[in-house]
C-alpha cells in the first residue's frame, strides 16, 4: 500500500531518531565552558539582553520568573496557561542543569491547581516564597496571598500562608515576595484599598513580621508598582512599574511606548539603598525595557546578571515591514511570538553606584 513501511524500514527510521536525539542531547550550549560554573554563566561581558534557554524554558509558551538554587543549577519558574479565565492557571516549575543542559522542566509537587506566580528562595535555598489565589487552610477563596515552604532532605514540605499582617484579612493582593538576608520581606500589595498595587517592605522582629510599611515616593509613584527584588544584603531593589490603561494614559516619564493604544505594561526600575535611604527610580536602560511587558527582575545568587520576563516580539505597532501570511506564521510559531520570556543580561546593565 502507498502509506505502509516495511518493518525493517521503520526500525532504520527509529534508528536515525534515536542517534540525531542523543547528538542533540550531547550537544553543549554553545556558552557553555567545561569549567564553568554556575550554569548560567556566559563567555565574556552580556551587554545585551540574550534569551536565556530557549526550547526549554524560553518556549513558544508563557514563561515567567523565576528564582535560582544557590548553587545555579535549579531554576525555579511559572508556566502560565492561557486558556482559562481569570484565574489563569499559573504551575511553577523547576529545570535541573546537568551534563551541559538544562533538563525538561517538571511541576513542582504542590503546583498545578492554581494560579501559582513565579517563586523566589531565599539565599540559602531552603525557604521558597510565592503569590497563589490558592484557597487558604480554612477553605477562603479569593484574592492573591502569599504562601511559603520549606525544603528539608525529604524535599519540598507543604505550603502554608503568611499570617497577617502580611497577608490580612479581606486583602484582595499581597504578592511578589522577595526576603533579604536580614529577614526584610519586600512584597507587593493592595493595603491601601483595592485597585492600586504598591511596594512594602515588613521587618522580621523576634520571628514575627511587624506591620508592612510603604515605601516612599522614591519607589511608590501613582501608578502600580510592583514585583520588587531585593538583593540579600538589602542594597538593590529591582521592580516594575505599570502606567494607566485609561485615558490620559498617564504613566512615568520614561515609560516606553509603542504606537497604538497603550495598554498597562510594566517597565523595569532600579533603586539603591545608600545611607539608610532610597535614591529615585532609575528606568533601566540597555534594551531591557521595551514596548512589551518586561516584569519579574532579580539577580542571580552571584549578582553578575540581571533576569528578568520579557513579552517583546515582532508585532509591535506598527510593525517595521509589512508581515505575509508566512512570515505572520513563522513568528506566530517561534519563540519571540508575544508570550513571556526570560532574558538575561549582565549586571552591568544596573549601572551600579562606585
């Protein structure tokens, strides 16, 4: 018949599959160094935002996050799926680095339910924060909070929810952990009511979270800022901004825009703790912010680069040529195709005070 093979065909086929996906497999990243460690370290300086392993965790799908292991072969991150309504079905997942590669991502255990946002360990590796719409232990259902775990040598134990007043009662968002070393957790929240999100910061006295203050004009602007990263010694803070999506528009001075109507998007800013206090904002330069969505920043456990998620794709308005069917398939189909992303770049992009 014109559709059969020969059994002896398929077993040459099969043979030809098997030897081209051991190559791939045994295929270095063309970064990668024999002696290099961490995994995600590159030859020489990053200067450019660079998509960070794509086909793996870098996909035609929505990726954002996530966290590093201390140690830089585990990478924590969310997987978001778009074809629910809100909630969307948010899983987190973790990539293992071994013999040169990074491994197919896997679920974390207790992920997979919810609308789970990236996670964030602490320096140690040990303790693992993130946002869920998660229905809290008594069976409450609604608003985002902020849960924690811990990882013992059985693994990951079962999340449990910060107590109030990190998350208190009748909050519709807390989100967007970050620890520093000193126990300071930086979040993201609604304290002031519902409909704008701001950055706060809850000191750890005597085991116990104090109540979350507001950072000041500095940081927080009129619009929602959010996704804070602290470094762990509590210098660095790296967050997203987000303009309005009704008219005038109004946004921060140096948001990027595309053509079109705006939509709320965040861009990327850093602040330095100098002398106790917070230096204004800075928009980060470097192509890290574009017309898209970039969110999620934090540093890697050495601080030599920054990541963070990035929409950015060919179909800015108006795009820069005009796109055949083709050529709308072919980046409808690719990796840089509108979903979330995660880049790096080096932290020299930070444009650190000497």
């Amino acid at each position: 018949m014109r559709h059969s093979l020969s059994a002896v065909r398929v077993l040459e086929i099969v043979a030809v599959l098997f030897c081209a996906l051991s190559l791939a497999q045994a295929a270095p990243h063309p970064d990668a160094r024999a002696d290099e460690h961490p995994a995600y370290q590159v030859k020489g300086k990053l200067l450019e935002p660079r998509l960070f392993a794509e086909g793996v965790i870098s996909t035609v799908d929505d990726e954002i996050g996530g966290s590093f292991s201390p140690d830089g072969n585990d990478f924590y991150f969310t997987r978001l799926i778009p074809y629910t309504t809100f909630p969307r079905l948010g899983i987190m997942c973790v990539s293992h680095y071994a013999d040169g590669h990074w491994g197919t991502p896997e679920a974390l255990p207790f992920s997979g339910k919810n609308l789970d946002f990236p996670p964030r360990l602490d320096s140690t590796g040990k303790r693992m924060l993130f946002a869920s719409s998660r229905a809290l232990p008594d069976g409450t259902r609604g608003g985002i909070r902020i849960w924690e775990v811990e990882h013992t040598a059985a693994g990951w134990g079962e999340p449990r929810p910060l107590p109030p007043p990190v998350n208190p009662a009748g909050s519709h968002w807390s989100a967007d952990p970050s620890v520093a070393d000193d126990g300071t957790l930086y979040f993201s929240s609604d304290h002031d009511g519902p409909g704008t999100i701001h950055i706060y910061r809850s000191r750890l006295v005597n085991g116990q979270y104090a109540e979350p203050e507001k950072l000041g004009p500095e940081i927080n602007s009129e619009f929602n800022d959010s996704q804070p990263y602290i470094s762990p010694n509590g210098k660095i803070l790296i967050f997203a901004s987000t303009g309005s999506g009704e008219p005038p528009f109004n946004r921060r001075p140096k948001e990027i825009m595309g053509g079109g109507k705006p939509y709320p998007r965040g861009d990327l800013y850093v602040s330095f703790d100098q002398n106790g206090k917070w230096t204004p904002a800075r928009h980060l330069e470097h192509n890290i912010n574009t017309e898209a969505e970039e969110e999620y920043p934090f540093l890697t456990p050495d601080g030599r680069y920054l990541f963070f998620s990035s929409e950015r794709s060919p179909f800015t308005v108006p795009v820069a040529h005009r796109l055949n069917y083709r050529e709308l398939e072919s980046a409808l189909h690719s990796t840089l195709n509108g979903h979330g992303n995660v880049f790096f770049i080096g932290v020299e992009a930070l444009e650190l005070p000497q």
